[in-house]
C-alpha cells in the first residue's frame, strides 16, 4: 500500500516528464511511499522514441517503487500523468485500488483553431476499464482548468491545479536584469515549427536585433528560420540543450514566447523557468489564464513597443520581475507539494461551470461530436 502511485508513459522528453521527476524527488524527501508504473501507451509516440533518460534515477530515491508490469497497484492517490496516452488501451493495463485517481492533464483540450484535441471520456473509459479507477481531472494551469471546465458537469475537476514543480533552489538568478544599456531577450524550447509562430515577419518581430537589443536563442531549427526569411546574422543561437536552462535564462533580460496559431500552451514550464529567473517575459494573450498579471501580453508586433517601454521604466519592470518570481515560488516550489498533495486527496472535486470557460456547453458537445467523427473516420480508413 503506498501512499501514492503514478503512472506515466517513460518516452515523454519534455515538461511531464521533468515534473513528474521533480514530483517525486519531493514525495522521497517528504518520506513518502511511492510506486511508479511506466505504461506502454499506443498511437502517441514514434516507433523511433525512447525513455527519457532521467527515469533511470528514480530507483534510487528512496521510498520509491518502480512497480512490475501487471503488478497490483494500492495506494491512498494514483496520478494518471498526460491524458492522450491513454486514449488509447495502453498495453500493460493493471489493476489500481486508490481511494482517489486523478488524471494529470498536460495537454488541452481545444487546440489554437478550436478544435477538441481527443475524447476526455474516451480517456475515462480505458481508464475504467484497464485500471478498474473513474479518475477525476487536474488541470496542470488556468488555462486547462478554463477548458477542461467546458465539459462541466460531465468532467469532474480537481478543487485546485497540480502545476508543474520546481526545486527553486537550482533557479537562482545570479544578476540583477535589465540593468545595462542593451537589453538581452531570447528564448528556449524544443526546436519544433509548432513551438515558434507561423510565419517569418512575426518571428522576426518577436526577437528584434539591434544596437540597443541582443538576440540569444536555445532551440532554434536555422533552415526553418531561414525558410521563412528571417535574418539570424545577429542571433547568438545554443543548440537545444547545449546550455543548462538556468545558465542559458540567467543570461537573459527578457523572455520572448510566441508559438503557431495551431498551439496551444497546457502549461509553459519554459514561461515558468524564465519568471523563476526575473527575466520580464513577453507572452501571447493565450497564456493569461495560467500567468495573470506576471507577464506582459500582445502580438509579435508589439514587441519592439514593449521593449522601449522596459527601457525607460527599467526599475517598475524589475519590480514586476521580482513579484513573478514570487508568485511562481509559491505555486511552484517542491516545498508547497505535500501540502497541496493533502489537500488534493481529501478535497472533493468540483463539477461547475463557474469561473469561466473557455467555450459555451453546447459549443462544445459540436466540438465532442465532431473529434468522435474524425475518429470514427481515422478507423474507417485504417486498413
């Protein structure tokens, strides 16, 4: 009987995989028993995928179990990390006995054109059915919350979000930003075309060079940038993970992120780690939701106006910078975990409306219908 379980699919690179690393090394210091069972999900990953490497040290924290396939799973909470892995059977279902299951949701469920991304209770069904558990969903942001809350009365939510974690402890920053007469703005991420805007004069609108600003990137594909006609003479570009991401946010100033209209952002554990560092970041007004009032929010285009307004008001920006980092802190920090592990098992879930959605209920029973009939049409046309 452990006091938690999490199950997880082991080939995640990104976001869910670093949280659910940083999740468990709190529970290990807090002294509680955790099992971890890696499913082997279907239809999500390439064939070409790995496990993510860091899994390998979960074995050696203590009070951690990693639990064998088929393994009867008992514990107060188990923690169903990423819904679309399991919108599929997975295949290595297992028996769980939990007083309360909850599915971790690190993916939205409309994407940027509106569209619902899977079947939620396509999910709870496997989920019924290969685990014997009716989950409850956590959303991982306000953002999620705003839509998962779409479905209400028909999804249950968790009362409060179960965000990404950090040990604050390794994001320290190591000198005071916005400072000098340049100001340093860049950003980092996976160098994928969905994680940068769709087109060439937004990118370059969103990263502006020039005597006064200084362009560093980590995670940049140059031929795509290229593609679309955007001149990186002047960038400083560090391939993805060629700078630990608390070396590479230390150096900057401000964090510009602007990604396709196609994406939809469940978290930005990269927003978080740049807050975490008092960069000012610059976000699209889809991220609101999830940061408040910690950000400033426009288009690509209004970069250069935000970056001269940082300029001639550099200390009410630091100002802003420090309570951001304050406010990640404390919805972050591994030191707020247990607590909020507490509260989450013994509050009850929550089925209203009520705070806002992110579409109208019968826009949404459309947009239900109409992921069901792409479905129906993607087995149609499988062989």
């Amino acid at each position: 009987m452990f006091d938690l379980i999490i199950l997880t699919d082991p080939r995640f690179q990104g976001g869910t995989t670093a949280s659910v690393m940083t999740d468990l090394a709190a529970f290990s210091a807090a002294g509680l028993s955790v099992g971890v069972y890696l499913v082997r999900s279907q239809g999500f990953f390439r064939p070409e995928d790995r496990p993510h490497p860091g899994l390998e040290q979960i074995a050696d924290l203590e009070g951690v179990t990693l639990c064998q396939d088929g393994s009867e799973l008992a514990a107060a909470v188990a923690l169903f990390h990423h819904p679309m892995i399991f919108h599929h059977p997975v295949l290595n279902p297992a028996p769980v006995r939990a007083e309360r299951s909850f599915i971790v949701t690190h993916a939205p469920l409309f994407d940027g054109h509106g569209a619902m991304s899977f079947d939620p209770f396509r999910v709870a069904s496997h989920l019924r059915t290969q685990f014997g558990v009716r989950p409850v969903w956590a959303p991982i942001s306000g953002l999620c919350r705003t839509q998962y809350r779409s479905l209400a009365p028909f999804l249950p939510l968790s009362a409060e979000n179960w965000p990404n974690s950090f040990d604050i402890r390794d994001w320290r920053p190591s000198r005071p930003k916005m400072s000098g007469p340049v100001l340093t703005i860049g950003r980092h991420s996976r160098p994928h075309a969905e994680k940068w805007p769709d087109h060439g004069p937004d990118i370059s609108a969103s990263l502006p060079s020039s005597d006064t600003v200084r362009v560093r990137v980590m995670g940049a594909d140059r031929p795509h940038l290229r593609e679309r006609g955007v001149d990186i003479a002047g960038w400083d570009i560090v391939p993805f993970g060629g700078e630990t991401p608390v070396a590479f946010l230390d150096s900057l100033d401000v964090f510009s992120y602007f990604h396709s209209a196609s994406y939809v952002e469940a978290y930005g554990r990269t927003v978080a780690e740049a807050m975490l560092m008092t960069c000012r970041c610059l976000l699209p007004a889809s991220l609101r939701p999830t940061f408040g009032p910690h950000a400033l929010y426009g288009r690509p285009a209004d970069v250069p106006a935000m970056l001269d307004h940082i300029r001639t008001h550099k200390e009410a920006h630091q100002a802003a910078s420090a309570r951001a980092r304050a406010h990640i802190e404390a919805e972050v920090s591994t030191q707020t975990i247990i607590a909020r592990f507490q509260r989450l098992r013994q509050a009850d879930p929550t089925l209203t409306r009520r705070g806002g959605v992110a579409v109208a209920p019968l826009t949404a029973l459309r947009k239900l219908i109409g992921v069901r009939r792409r479905s129906h049409r993607r087995r149609a046309e499988t062989p």
